[in-house]
C-alpha cells in the first residue's frame, strides 16, 4: 500500500526517529483533507501543536498518511466483507508496519486503528483525553478526538508520547496540571507496587477465544468483575459520535474553503449539490443519524439518554479495586455486513447484536477519556486500560510481562 497521500520531500538519516501524520493534522503550508473531497486542495494555515513538538525535538515528518474519510467507517462496521488480513485500511498503520516511518499519530475516536494495529503486530497508545494538545487537528468528534500513535513497541510509543504529551493553552479541554505521571530523561515514571489486572467476565464470555487475556492475566493480581453497560457501548457510540460529527461537517458548506459544486442556481442547491457530490456514505449516514438524534422530537430518546449512560459508565468503574482493566482487542472487519454478527461474538444469545460490533472493545477508553493501550499478544491482541493519567501503571504492566 501507498501510505501518504502528501509525502514530503525530506532525507531523514539512518539512525533516527521518522514521524508520520495522518491527514487530519495541520503541518503549515501542507496540503490537509482529512480524507474528504470537501477539504480538496485545502492548505495548513497553521502548525497543529503536535508538529511543532516534534520539529521541535528533531523528529523527521515524513508526510501525510492516508485515512478514512474523517475516520468514520468503523462506526458503522459497513467495512467490506471479505477483505484479507492483510490489507490496509489506515496509512498510519501500514507506514510503521512497513518500516517507513518510527511512528505515526493519527485520531483514532472508533478504535479502528488500533485494532488494525494490533492485527499487524503492531501497538496503539490512546493518551489520556486532555494530555495530548489537539490545536492543529481536524475535529470529528471533539468529546473523544485524541491524537494517538501507532508504534512498533511500546517502547516507541512511549517516547512518541513524551514529546507530544504536555499542557497547551490553545486547546480548552487540556489538563491544566501535570497529572499522576511524569517524562524524565524521555521515559515515564513507571507505577511502584503490583499491578492488579481487572477482567471483565461479562465480555470474555462474548468472545470465542479469550486465550491472550487469560494468558496475559495470569501474571498479575486479578479481580473478576461485570463491565456495566458493556451490551450498548455501540449504540451509545454510533449516538454520540453521530451527533457530533454531524454537527462539526456542516461548517463544510462550499463556500468558504475546500469543495465547491458547478451548475448551482441558488445558495440551497450550493450546499446541497457540494456536500453531495463531496461527501462519501460513512459521513452522508452519520449526519442523518447525527440530526436525527439531535432533534426536538427525539433528542431525550436517543442523544440525552446516551449521554447518560456515558456518565453511568464513567461513574461504575472502580479503579480504587484494580489498577488496569483488559480487554480482548476485536480485529476492524470482524462484523459482518447485513446479519450483526461478528466472528468474536458468540452467535446466539448476544444481548444487542449490532453491524459495528467491533466498537464495544474498544469504546471504553474513548467514551470516558481514559488512557489505553493495544498490543499484540499470544497470536491475539489486547487492550489494558487505566485510570485518568494513569500511563505509567499500563507501561508497568507491558513491561512486567517483557512487552
């Protein structure tokens, strides 16, 4: 696979640190479309924060990756059925995995790269939400937009995460302290005392083959427990990020940047006729179901009752009786396109089948902000997640088993 759709014309020595950025993320006078036709021919007028960290701690960007259009097909796991193992879907994955780049950052809010990650033995850090700037990065879904990276070993990630982590006035929703963890000497202070590994019963009795969680388990300290609301982490996710990402692509008018229609004969059909012809069917249908649940009539049904149930589950973790939470790691593609089944999930006996089944792994850090970090593992992959700012505690556990 071609990886970049921009790549730059830069020579980065033997030896040293490459960076890839997924097509969502400024870089100043460099071409950004976030995989949209709308944003055709669209330049940077700005440095994301991110950029400028990286440059600052001379890191080679190599160019922009390829990407799904605004990173929307794994809400609906429309993915085509099929498709080999192999392929690449993500231009940031299939950069590292190829040796290209050291890294790659890209916003990973469905959990679609890091399960391709994963498939492609390679690792995925989701930063705590608000310890990573976003100024400079296209927004989607603004309530779950991390930028995150895709590494070779957690290794990688974790130095990746000490240049781009760090408070910045320019994004609102940043942290304003330093939080629990902290970058000395390029590495993390790692967490002090056993690790106690959370896992969840009531998902591993979904999945058909839970032996990497069992496995990676079996070193630590355990507590069993049920994840609550685990059966519509979907549903709250197609929700919310309907309703947000339908709100953040109609400043996409053809007016003032990006894509504009020919042969309009009035301002309505402008509009209509340029998002149209812009448009692929992952955000057309996410903007239907976005305005559909943000309506008078069923804003209380739908988009209230979901954000709820987003606090509920925030509010039934219990960090204080284990320290990490695993979780089986769904490969992007496992849901089958017209019968809601998915080659994790038992067939019969499931509480809420659903077409983008695949979301309920990996929706809990991204639904609550908490930091994760995917990995493969035993021939599977997993996902350990931690409490808010809490990194070092999963590091501690990678490293605690030779990861």
């Amino acid at each position: 696979m071609e990886h970049f759709i921009t790549k730059y014309d830069v020579n980065c020595p033997a030896g040293t640190m490459s960076a890839a950025l997924e097509d969502s993320i400024m870089h100043k006078g460099r071409p950004v479309t976030a995989g949209s036709k709308i944003l055709e021919n669209f330049v940077s007028p700005l440095d994301a924060t991110v950029v400028t960290k990286l440059e600052a701690a001379g890191i080679t960007i190599l160019g922009k990756t390829k990407m799904d259009e605004f990173g929307a097909s794994g809400l609906f796991g429309n993915m085509e059925p099929g498709a080999p193992d192999s392929e690449f879907r993500s231009g940031a994955v299939s950069a590292v995995a190829e040796g290209d780049a050291t890294f790659a950052l890209c916003n990973d809010y469905t959990g679609a790269v890091s399960q391709e990650a994963a498939a492609h033995n390679l690792c995925y850090i989701h930063p705590t939400y608000g310890s990573v700037s976003r100024y400079g990065l296209i927004h989607a879904v603004p309530s779950m937009d991390q930028i995150g990276i895709v590494c070779k070993t957690p290794a990688d990630g974790l130095y990746a995460l000490s240049v781009i982590s760090g408070h910045d006035p320019k994004d609102g929703a940043m942290f304003s302290g330093s939080g629990k963890w902290k970058v000395e000497s390029g590495k993390l202070t790692m967490s002090s005392g056993r690790v106690r590994v959370g896992v969840p019963v009531n998902v591993l009795a979904w999945v058909s083959d839970a032996s990497a969680v069992l496995e990676f388990a079996k070193g630590f300290d355990t507590v069993d427990f049920d994840l609550g609301y685990f059966d519509v982490y979907a549903q709250v996710m197609q929700i919310l990020c309907s309703a947000e990402l339908s709100n953040n692509t109609t400043r996409y008018d053809g007016i003032k940047f990006g894509y504009r229609a020919e042969g309009y004969r009035n301002l309505h059909e402008l509009y209509t006729k340029s998002r149209t012809e812009a448009f692929g069917a992952d955000v057309k249908l996410a903007s239907i179901i976005g305005s559909m649940v943000l309506s008078q009539e069923n804003y209380l049904r739908y988009y209230d009752k979901a954000m709820r149930i987003r606090r509920l589950i925030k509010e039934s973790l219990e960090f204080d009786k284990y320290d990490v939470i695993i979780m089986p790691t769904a490969k992007q593609g496992d849901a089958k396109q017209g019968d809601g089944s998915s080659a994790w999930l038992h067939q019969a006996d499931e509480p809420s089948p659903c077409l983008a089944a695949s979301l309920c792994f990996s929706a809990l850090p991204r639904l609550c902000g908490l930091p994760a970090v995917t990995v493969p593992f035993k021939g599977g992959g997993i996902t350990l997640i931690g409490d808010s700012n809490c990194e070092n505690v999963l590091f501690s556990a990678l490293e605690a088993v030779g990861l």
